[in-house]
C-alpha cells in the first residue's frame, strides 16, 4: 500500500502575561572599600524598590545577587609625554530580578531606577503564566497533529486512494536529521518614548509566540 509523508504545524500568538526586568549595579574605582559600599547602597535602593512592588501587587517575585566585588588592571597614559601605567582597580556589582504583572507599574519603574547612579537596564524577558503557558503548548500540540491529519487525508483524496490510518507520528527534532521542537519563544521588546504628560517609559512586548511542528507517517487503506 502507499504510504504518505507529512508535516503537521499550529502557531498560537498571545500576549504577554509577565515581564521580568533586569537591572544590574556597577561601580569602579581606585578603593576597594569605596565601590563596595557604593554598590551596596544602590543595591539596598533596588531591594526595597523590588519589595515594594511586590508588595503593592504589582510585581510577583523579585530575587537579587550578592555584591561581589574583584580587582583588574588598567593601563592609563598620565599625559601625552608620559608612558603609558598599570593601576590597579576595583569594581563591585550585582543583579537584581524582577518579575512584573503590572506593565505600567514595569515602566514606570524601569524609567525611576534608570537614572540612578550605577544601575543599567539589561532588559524585560517577557512571558506567558505557566499555566497560560502549559495549556497553550497543549493545544498546539494538539492542532499540530489534527493539522497533520488533515493533509494526508487530502493527498489521498486527490490521489484516490481512499482512507489513511496513522502509523508514526515524529515530534519535531524527533525524527532523523531533522531539528526543532515546541517553543514559547519568539518574543521581542519595543521601547517607545513615554507618553506626554510624564508616565515613563513605555515597554510594549510583542506577542509571545508558541509553535509546534510534527511529521507523521500514514498509511493508504484503499
């Protein structure tokens, strides 16, 4: 009997539920003991910011590193007749995490703790809820498969030949020579200028994309 060969994919967009932001602290200088007490204070700042945001429920989890701090060399010229001179130096920093369900409140955060001294915004990773997340990547799965369904039936349609019963069914990746997989990906950040009137900056997430992909192999019953 013929067999038939196909593809099978489903692709949900959703937007996005959560955005955890990134902040790191950095400072450096010719003191050790001056760039770690730096660090620590703007660290401390960043911690009760993060509570408070929790705890006004705009947030729902927030974590931070310790302050860490190490030493490295610079080579620095004193002046254009001098040569140039290896100086040892001292830098102190640490990350802080947090998780956002509030995206205006994420903004306007984000836009605070911006201006201060030693901090840099590494970004948002935004996401789905894991249960938003799971019974997504469920029902793409699912369409995946019924996608598949239907194309083999439609080939043996136009072929004549009659019904098709599934034998193998490969998750992408799965079957020989052929990458891939279910992924919550695809996700981008856009920041636009602040409304006028104050507000701050305004994060806009594209959607979250989750895909699936399978190849199934069936059989032709006529």
């Amino acid at each position: 009997m013929p067999k038939i060969t196909v593809a099978g994919q489903a692709t949900q967009h959703l937007p996005a539920e959560r955005g955890t932001l990134r902040l790191s602290v950095s400072y450096s200088g010719a003191r050790r003991e001056d760039v770690v007490a730096a660090a620590e204070r703007t660290h401390a700042t960043l911690v009760s910011g993060a509570k408070a945001q929790v705890s006004a429920g705009a947030a729902t989890w927030w974590g931070a590193d310790q302050v860490s701090a190490w030493t490295y060399d610079e080579w620095i010229k004193p002046s254009a007749q001098e040569e140039q001179v290896k100086v040892r130096r001292f830098r102190a920093s640490a990350g802080v995490r947090v998780k956002f369900r509030d995206f205006r409140a994420l903004s306007r955060w984000t836009s605070e703790v911006a201006l201060l001294d030693g901090v840099s915004v590494g970004g948002v990773d935004w996401a789905l809820t894991e249960v938003r997340r799971d019974a997504a990547v469920a029902e793409v799965r699912a369409s995946a498969a019924r996608d598949a369904v239907v194309r083999a039936r439609a080939y043996a349609d136009a072929l004549g030949l009659g019904a098709v019963r599934l034998t193998t069914l490969y998750e992408d990746g799965l079957r020989p020579h052929v990458g891939g997989g279910v992924s919550v990906g695809g996700v981008a950040m856009r920041a636009a200028a602040a409304p006028s009137g104050g507000g701050g900056m305004e994060l806009r997430p594209d959607d979250i994309e989750v895909s699936c992909a399978v190849t199934a192999d069936f059989e032709t019953l006529g």
